[in-house]
C-alpha cells in the first residue's frame, strides 16, 4: 500500500499539480467549438435521416404513429418468431402483447436473462447524424446486461426523442448519467480481412420502432 | 507467420528497424494482408470524413481538449480520482509496469481469482500483463476477435486497432480449427465469427473477474468510457463481479460533454465508421447493475516524462485510432512487427522511444519517409514529423559523446563530406575522382544496383543514379562562355 502512495506522490509531483485548472478562468472556454453543434434539418427530414443511418448499419427500422405503437410491438414480436423476453421493470403495459413469456426485471439472474429470446426497452435518445440509440439505463430503459444477452433488440424510439447532431444530445443531458450504452446498429466485427459481420458478442439483431408525431410539424 | 519465428514486440530486446523489417519484406502474403486491410479501412474513412463538413473544426476541437487535460493532468487526475472514489471505485496509482503488474496481481489474488475474462487493451500489452498473469498461474481470455486469432495462434500483434490485420482467413481457420477441435469448421468469416463466440460464451457467463483498458476517463464525474464493436466489451464491463481497469494517465478529459468531440473523431478515424457499435460508459459502481468492486489503476510508465517537453508532449494526445498507421507508406510495406513495439506505424515511432526516455528503440525515428501524411489524417492534430525530426537530432546528439562514433564508417563518411563541401576546390576534386570510379559500377541504365564495403549500406536498399557525364557546374561555365 505504501508503495502505491509512493507512487502517487511522486507521478503528481511529476506532474506538477494543481498547476492552473483550479481557481483560474473555465478552461472549457479556451476550446475552440467552431464545430457543428445544432442541426439544420426539419423533424421529418431529421427523423429520415435517423431511419437512414440504422438501416446503413444493419438495423431493421419500421414506423407508426403513437395509436399505433402497441400493434407495431405485436406486429413486431410476432414476426420474430420469439416467445420469451425480458423487460425492463417500468414500461408501459399496453407494450406488453399477450401470448408471450415476459420477464420483467429487477434483479432476475444472468442465467434467467440469457435464457431470453430477445428484449424490449425503450431508450433515452437517438442521433441521426451517426444513427445511434442512447442509453442511461433508466427504469424504462433497463439494466446493461438485459439489452446485451439476448440475441434480438427491439428498441422505441420516439421521434421528439431524436436530435441531429452528437452535440445536440450532449446538452439534453441535464444531469449527466452515471451509465451510457451508445448503440450504432448490431454487434459486429471487422476482425478478419475487414470483413464486416453482423452480430459477435451482443444481440444479432437490433429492430428499432420510430414513433412518429401525430400531427404534422409537432415538437417535443 | 509464414516465417515461423516470432516477431518481438519488446523495445529493449527487438532488432533495429532495417534489421527487423526484412523478413516482413520478404513475406508477400504478409504484405497482401496489411495492404488489403489498410486499403479498406482508408477508403471507409476517407468517405465519412468527407461527409463532416466541420471535420478540421473537430480536430482542432479534440487536440485542444487533449492539451487543455494535458496542461493541468495533475491537477484532473485527482479531480478523476476524488469522483471516482465517490462512486465506490478504488484508484490505484502505478509509476511504471511492475507496478501495476503488481497492482493487478494483487487484486487478483484477493479476489482468488485463476480466471480472467480481458477487453482488449494496448496498455496492459506494454506491460506485457499475460505472460506476467500466465507465469502466477490466472489464465487469461481474451475476448475481442482479433485478439483471440492472436492468443490462440500464439501470434502477435501488428496494428493497434485490428491487431490481427496481418492474417487472413484462411490462416484464423487453421488456428480455430485446430485450437478449438473444429475439423469441419470453413474460412467463411461468419463461420469463424461464430465459432469464437460459441468458443466465449460460458466464460463471460462463468468468469467473475475482468481486466479492460480505457479510451477516455472523465475528470468531472470520475466516469471511464469504452468504445468496441462486438459486445465483448460490454460483457466484460457488465457481467463479473470484479473489474479492473487499467489507463494510462493520459486517457482522461475533463468534462462529460467533451465526448461530443472525441466520439465523432474516434470511430471515424479508426474504423471508417460514423459511430462504433457500442460505447459504455461507467461511474464507479452502481447499485444492481454490473461489478460490485471496481478498481482503476493509473499507469504512468514514462508519459510524465514525455509530458516535459511541449512539442513531445503532442505524443500524449493520441486516442489510439490507428489512422496514421493505415496511411503510412512505411507502414503498409512492413506490417507492424519491424517496429519492435505494440505500439507500430508512425505513432509507435515517436511514442516507443520516449517512453523508454530514448534509451531504446532508437531506429524508430528514422523509419519514416516524413511525408507528412500521418499528421494530416490525425484526429487530435500529433505532428508527428515535426516530433520524428526532434527524436532525430535527439538520437543523434545521444550518440555524439560516443567513442565508437568517431570510427563507425557512416560517421567517418559523413566527417569526409563536410569536409569536401567546405571547400569549393575539394568538392570538385572529389567528384572528379568519383565519377571516374563509379563509372565502373554505374550499368547501361545510368544507374548504380550494387556497390562494395559501406556502399553497399545504401545499393541494399535503393538504386543510385550513376554521376552524369559533365557535372552542372562545368556545364554552367561553358554555357556562360558560349553566350559571351
């Protein structure tokens, strides 16, 4: 243990520590942000966009409306062919079809979450710019592992959930998160010969259901 | 690989650049491999970049943040540090390998562990942590595709980003095939994708410890980032009862919102694409959801030292996206291997020698062309010429004090020619003598292919175009004469 202290001591005296980020201006202003921040597209052509982006990196994209989202899910999860899934432990019933094994989390064991053919979550934002689904393991969004062990991901996306750029989503984040999953499509590799292949470790498949506003033009 | 002797990867023992390159010159299906690889992933990530009209805005962006926590790295370290320990993580601090070595080790034993399940990390490969954990009897899996072609293979590892660019698929068939007990088992890269996941899916079941790397720590919230693309990763960070992640004291940035910066420079850069499958992010350990102990360990291991000097400090910026390696035109005619590091291409240049403080790996510097190219695909901004050239003058004053020096022909011959520039009669004299001797060796093509003794240093490698008939300077004075 002595030897550890030693070594901090001596890595920040190296260092010179406390050498200017504390007391003086916010050195975050010195950053030059000349870079895109706020998007430039409409809500329709920022939701295509996002549509765009999943289908690029292997994910199955389908729409509705927010009536229609409970069939959507059915429609979806029959199409599957799956039977078991796991759920984090506040979504909304009416997600939850009948004529299906539903686990819903909490602290089920790892062994009872693989055992699950796919799962549903909801999620916290998506990116059009580089089509990626955020998420902050909220109550609605699940634990880490229940959106990793089971080979199908069918995800809800809202569209006012969507933003345009990375930056966007940065500032919707009005507490920063403890815990982050940035999801850009399926597993994959590239491991031999750049070879792109679908689904190594996470879910094979990753389907994501994009909510449409019901009125033309609507913002969140 | 065809050659079957092992490539080594240890700056004090490996062979000097030139030395350690010819045999991967010879290997042509070596050299297939890395120039397909590369090819690939540079026409992927030419055409994303394109996409970013800000793209130079970002760079600028991502190097300043990088030099913003470089500046105060002190000063954010115990920021990380007093947020991460907050959070129920344990921060460990290691001046160099044998430290964390036996900081990991350490953890290991308390948590009796003869299991580890790893993420891929280039820092635990600099302090050649497997050997070291094989050697205390825990077995080590690695998890990510590449490295698992590597481990079973008994290979090493030749890019930072895709470590095992340099095998093909027929070569990752006859490993699975063989370590595995796979005897059907085709080279259909789906086929050896799955086998390796069937091959690791127990084992994150099972395993309950795990060791990672990181690509960012956040000062702010005492939060580490990953970024991977198969989910291997994300089995790691989630499912063991223990995690250990190793960093070098340069990963961290200082606020959560710089990601909006590094995430869009990162994954475009290394694998040409917008955003890699997954990044995880974690702040220390949350309650119900993944390991129940947490431990970082800060590993300096000569970066302080690096950090001195502010052109070299440049070095400490890289995120480790393999870009000026891909680009590199030494690069993709050696592989990684002749660089005697895991750490190859251009940045592995500059970054191997100084983290040894010059006293290896001094060959690496001049393993460049100076180009430039490196520096203009870098993400954060490296100048890497710019600290190549220094690393030069700094090889080359080291070995100024040296007795051996003043007899080592190269510096003989050099001592000669400055001696003959020096003086315009000398100059002439000389060249006068030696177009007649070349003449001898100079072929019908007007070019040099071999020469004898010293000479030979240089015909070994590149053709000498043979001196002309009539030097310019006599030609000059009979044009001067011609006019009048």
């Amino acid at each position: 243990m002595s030897a550890m202290v030693a070594a901090r001591a001596a890595i920040l005296k190296k260092l010179g520590a406390g050498t200017g980020v504390s007391g003086g201006a916010a050195p975050s202003e010195l950053i030059p942000r000349d870079y895109i921040r706020r998007g430039s597209l409409d809500p329709d052509a920022r939701v295509a966009k996002m549509i765009e982006r999943l289908r690029e990196y292997d994910a199955e994209v389908t729409e509705c409306t927010p009536d229609g989202l409970a069939a959507e899910i059915a429609a979806q999860l029959a199409r599957s062919g799956r039977k078991t899934f796991v759920v984090p432990s506040r979504l909304p019933p009416e997600w939850l079809a009948a004529g299906y094994n539903w686990k819903i989390d909490g602290d089920l064991a790892t062994e009872e979450v693989e055992s699950c053919d796919g799962v549903l979550t909801g999620c916290f934002c998506g990116v059009a710019d580089s089509g990626t689904i955020v998420l902050h393991h909220s109550a609605a969004q699940g634990r880490r592992l229940i959106s990793l062990l089971p080979d199908w991901h069918l995800c809800v996306l809202r569209a006012s959930q969507i933003v345009e750029t990375l930056p966007e989503y940065f500032d919707r984040c009005i507490q920063i998160p403890a815990l982050v999953t940035w999801i850009s499509g399926p597993s994959a590799t590239a491991d031999i010969e750049m070879t792109r292949i679908k689904g190594v470790h996470g879910p094979r498949f990753l389907n994501v259901i994009v909510v449409k506003e019901q009125g033309p033009g609507t913002r969140d | 690989m065809s050659h079957g002797q092992q490539p080594i990867l240890d700056p004090v023992l490996a062979p000097p650049f030139p030395q350690a390159a010819l045999p991967m010159l010879r290997d042509s299906q070596l050299r297939k491999n890395v120039a397909h690889a590369t090819d690939v992933i540079q026409a992927k990530r030419a055409r994303l970049v394109a996409e970013k009209p800000d793209w130079q805005a970002l760079r600028s962006a991502a190097a300043r943040i990088k030099d913003e926590a470089l500046e105060n790295l002190g000063a954010y370290l115990e920021q990380f540090e007093e947020q991460c320990t907050a959070r129920g993580g344990v921060v460990h601090w290691a001046a160099d390998a044998a430290e964390a070595r036996a900081i990991i080790l350490g953890i290991l034993r308390e948590e009796n562990a003869s299991e580890v399940i790893k993420i891929k990390t280039m820092t635990s490969a600099e302090i050649q942590l497997n050997p070291h954990l094989d050697a205390a009897g825990v077995k080590v899996f690695e998890t990510d595709l590449a490295e698992i072609i590597l481990q079973l293979g008994e290979l090493e590892p030749s890019h930072i980003v895709a470590p095992a660019l340099h095998v093909n698929r027929s070569q990752v068939r006859e490993i699975f095939a063989r370590t595995m007990g796979l005897s059907d088992l085709t080279d259909d890269p789906h086929a050896l994708t799955a086998a390796a996941r069937h091959y690791l899916r127990r084992k994150f079941l099972e395993v309950p410890t795990a060791i990672s790397g990181a690509n960012f720590l956040i000062a702010e919230t005492g939060a580490v980032a990953i970024v991977e693309s198969e989910g291997n990763g994300r089995m790691c960070l989630t499912l063991p009862r223990t995690l250990i992640t190793l960093a070098g004291i340069e990963k961290v940035v200082p606020r959560y919102s710089d990601l909006e910066v590094m995430l869009q420079v990162l994954a475009r850069s290394a694998t040409g694409e917008r955003m890699n499958p997954y990044t995880s992010l974690w702040t220390g350990v949350t309650p119900g959801d993944g390991p129940t102990r947490f431990h970082v360990v800060l590993l300096d291991n000569g970066r302080s030292a690096i950090r001195l000097s502010e052109r070299e400090r440049q070095t400490l910026r890289c995120i480790r996206c393999g870009a000026c390696m891909n680009a590199c035109p030494v690069y993709r005619q050696t592989g990684g291997h002749a660089y005697g590091s895991i750490y190859p291409g251009p940045i592995g240049a500059i970054l191997t020698p100084q983290l040894t403080g010059l006293k290896h790996a001094q060959s690496l510097p001049f393993a460049s062309s100076l180009c430039g190219v490196c520096y203009e695909v870098c993400p954060v901004k490296i100048n890497i010429p710019e600290i190549l050239i220094d690393l030069r003058a700094q090889v080359t004053d080291q070995e100024r004090g040296k007795a051996a020096r003043f007899f080592d022909p190269m510096y003989l011959g050099m001592r000669v020619a400055n001696l003959l520039f020096s003086r315009a009669w000398l100059f002439h004299a000389a060249q006068w003598k030696a177009r007649i001797v070349l003449r001898i060796f100079t072929r019908k093509d007007g070019w040099i292919h071999s020469l004898p003794g010293i000479g030979a240093k240089w015909t070994q490698t590149r053709d000498l175009r043979g001196l002309p008939k009539q030097p310019f300077h006599s030609w000059w004075k009979q044009r001067k004469q011609a006019s009048r």
